[in-house]
C-alpha cells in the first residue's frame, strides 16, 4: 500500500514492526533506498538514531520544522524531539523506573 504523505525530514512516524512497534518519532534524515534515520529523544537518541525502512512505518500527517524546535537557538537536542512529539499529541510514556 502506497502512503499518503512521505518520508521526509521531519516527518511524524509510527512504527508498525520490531520491538518498538506503536512508538512514535521523527523522521531526522530520509534515503533513496527505503530506509530513514528517526528518533524519538528517549529511547531512540539525535547521537544515536534508529535505521528503518520504510515500508514498516506508518506516516503521519504531521510535519515538524526542525530548524525552529528549539526555540532558544541553537543546537537541536532530545529533549526538543520529546517536546514536539508531545505538543502535537505524539505522547511518550515514561515510566519513572526501568524494568527489567
């Protein structure tokens, strides 16, 4: 099935397979080949991205401008990635201890 909307920069994703499966990022560098670099801030860090392909993620028709989330300036951080989730509703749930 074709997606409606791309992969590009930016780009609200959900994932559909893997171990994060219904987790929400943001696509932060798309390739020609079907795969993308997303992150979320929290599981999935801007030093350590996540490599998908595409056909395993669902878009969403949300689009983030990177360049202006972080609103101080500056470098963009994790903690900018959690904030734009949450602000247009992409929720992470936390939990204040790890199990496991």
């Amino acid at each position: 099935m074709k997606e409606p909307f791309s992969f590009e920069e930016g780009r609200v994703v959900q994932s559909t397979q893997g171990r994060d499966r219904g987790g929400y990022f943001i696509v932060l560098e798309s390739s020609g080949d079907g795969y993308v670099m997303m992150a979320d801030g929290l599981n999935h860090r801007l030093d350590r991205p996540k490599k998908k392909k595409t056909k395993h993620l669902r878009a969403k028709p949300v689009l983030i401008d990177l360049k202006t989330a972080r609103p101080e300036g500056g470098k963009l951080q994790d903690s900018d990635l959690r904030r734009a989730l949450e602000n247009n509703g992409f929720a992470v749930e936390r939990s204040l201890c790890k199990e496991g």
